[in-house]
C-alpha cells in the first residue's frame, strides 16, 4: 500500500522559489555593488532575508526527510517524529525574521525615495508596525512552551500556550502584513500617477509596483490553513502552511529586488543593441519647473523632481526635449547611469529660510 505522502509537493515549492529568490537577490547585490556601486542599508536587509530564507527551506526540506507530510501513524521510527516537528518549529521562526526583513528593505527603500511628509509619516508607521509585529510574533512563537522543547518532545513535562491563541497571533500578524503590502504597492502606484511621464509609462510601471500584492495573496491563503494547525494529526495537516509560507516569501524577495534591476536590464539592452547609451529621460514640462524658488517658494518642483527620479530607478522614460537636469540632450549623461538612486533622490533642508539641496546617502 502507497504511503500517503504530501512532502514532495512542498520541496518543489522550496527548490523553486529558494532558487529564484536566490537569483533575484544576487542579481540586486550585482547591481548595487558593480555597477551603482552604492549598497544602501535596504540591501544590507534583502541579503539578510534571503539568509534567512535559505535556512528556512533548509529547515523544510529536512522535516520532510524526517516525515514532514506524512501521516504519524507512517513516519517509522517513531522518533522521527520529534525531529520533524522540530523542524517545523525552526520553520516558523525563520518565516517570521525572514518576512520582517523583506518588508524593512522594501520600506527603507522606499524611505529615500519620497519627499512628501505625509508619505514619509506612512511608511514610518507601516515600518513600525512591522517590526512591533515581527518582534512580538518571534517571541511568543520561540517561547510558546516552557520548556522550549516541549513543543516536539511530547514526553517532557511542560506547558504550553493553547493553539487558538497561537492561531489568533498568527492571523494578527499576517494582516499586519497585509497592511503593509498594500501600503508599498499603493504609495508609490500615487507618486507614478503624478510624474511627468505619459499615460503609457506609467501603467507599465504599475505591474512591477503590484507584485507586493501577489505576496500578500499568498499570506490570504495561508490564512485558510491556518486552522488545520490544531489537528492532531500535525505533520500532515500543516504541510499547506508551509507551501504558502514558502511562496508569500520568496515572491516578497523576488518583488523587493526586481525592482533595482534597472541598471542591469538597461546594460543587457544597450549590449544586444535593443536601447542607445544616451542618458534616461524625462520631458521638462516648462521653464517653470527648471529652477528653485528661495523662501516662500514651492516644493511642488522638489517633489516633482524627486519623483521623476523615482520613475528612473524602474524603467527608461524618454522625453523629446530637455533632460531631467534642464541640459540639453548629448551634453551630460544622466547621474542613474552609474548611481545609486539615493544619490539621485534629493532631500529637504532649510536654511536661514531658504530651500536648500542636500544629496541623501545611505
């Protein structure tokens, strides 16, 4: 008789994503540090997630060694069984650390590149929140049970924190997980909306700023399985909670590096001669906008500015007849073609009551 046996599906799961993740993320590492040369503390927290990921699958594939998406009754010996939960456990502790630092790297990013103190004071929350959540689902899931083994080893004396009230935590954080996927998805979808680009440019860039939401999907799914967790029968029912877990982070890596992968994308164009090497561009929208006003002058250039550097960072937008920096075309290359963009995105400081210029670094 077959042996009912779910753990293959979820090792396809982590080869997949653990290799793509991984690949998006040294693509990025690539980029930040050969060609813009510039490895901000956002990065520092994608390569940290990755790690932190790897050792999750590495965590998963060896629970399915030991009987992970088997029945009890059919992991032989029985104290593979032990083993396994064990590594289900070092499973939720990883998906936790790993998560909590996607969603920091994709928040700092996003820190340096807007200028509006109502988005800052956005993402600052969502940033917060993040880390609160994360801190405080590490803790009660690492100290669930006293003895901290008590939670594979059955046989110990010890007591534990009821699984509804383990259930209940995991749902709070996940939609506060959700909350901040579609925090960085919708804020920077409203910055594109008011660039000085065409209609075209920007609902090309709306798919790459969406793919946050396809990690929060997977978290809505993972929502469904959560309940299967108090079934006896542990190890089989709780395989889906992994799979989903797998995916929600390795889609998070994989959206949180795509999008600084501009530079590469436009060098592999320029090699196959699909793009010309002049400079990325955005159309100047008028004499208006080429200069700082002192005083009480608008910000609304500053921030127009900052944005259209925010475009940059995500695709080639050409413009028909001035360059970002008001120079004419040809004169002088643009500073995204071997800078990082917190180079390029310009912060607010004031001055004896004047606007000032200051270049941010990270």
């Amino acid at each position: 008789m077959e042996i009912d046996n779910r753990g293959p599906p979820l090792q396809v799961v982590c080869y997949v994503f653990g290799v793509l993740a991984s690949v998006a993320t040294l693509l990025r590492c690539y980029v930040r540090l050969y060609l813009v040369k510039s490895f901000g503390v956002d990065d520092y927290f994608m390569a940290l997630a990755l790690v932190l990921f790897i050792a999750f699958v590495a965590s998963a594939l060896v629970g399915v060694h030991f009987g992970a998406g088997r029945h009890l009754t059919d992991i032989l010996p029985q104290t593979n069984i032990k083993h396994a939960i064990q590594c289900w456990w070092f499973c939720y502790l990883w998906y936790c650390l790993s998560i909590t630092a996607v969603k920091v790297s994709i928040c700092w990013f996003l820190l340096r590149v807007i200028v509006k103190r109502i988005h800052l004071w956005i993402i600052y929350f969502v940033l917060g929140l993040n880390i609160v959540s994360g801190v405080a689902f590490f803790f009660i899931t690492l100290l669930q049970c006293k003895p901290v083994y008590a939670f594979w080893d059955r046989q110990v004396p010890g007591d534990c924190l009821g699984m509804d009230a383990v259930i209940a935590v995991t749902y709070v954080y996940g939609a506060c997980g959700i909350i901040c996927d579609f925090t960085c998805t919708i804020l920077p979808m409203v910055i594109i909306w008011g660039l000085n680009m065409n209609k075209r440019s920007k609902w090309v860039l709306m798919p790459i700023m969406t793919l946050a939401c396809v990690a929060s999907a997977a978290t809505v799914v993972r929502f469904v399985y959560c309940k299967d967790a108090k079934d006896p029968d542990f190890l089989y029912a709780t395989i889906n909670i992994v799979i989903w877990s797998t995916i929600e982070q390795g889609v998070a890596i994989m959206a949180g590096s795509l999008a600084t992968l501009r530079p590469l994308l436009r060098q592999v164009a320029q090699n196959l001669g699909f793009s010309s090497t002049g400079p990325s561009q955005l159309k100047d929208t008028g004499e208006n906008n080429s200069r700082f006003k002192d005083g009480t002058g608008s910000r609304n250039k500053l921030a127009s500015r900052n944005n259209d550097q925010f475009a940059l960072g995500v695709i080639e937008s050409q413009g028909n007849d001035r360059s970002l920096n008001g120079h004419p075309h040809g004169e002088r290359r643009e500073p995204w073609d071997n800078e990082s963009e917190e180079e390029l995105t310009q912060g607010l400081g004031k001055s004896k009551g004047h606007t000032v210029l200051s270049t941010a670094h990270v």
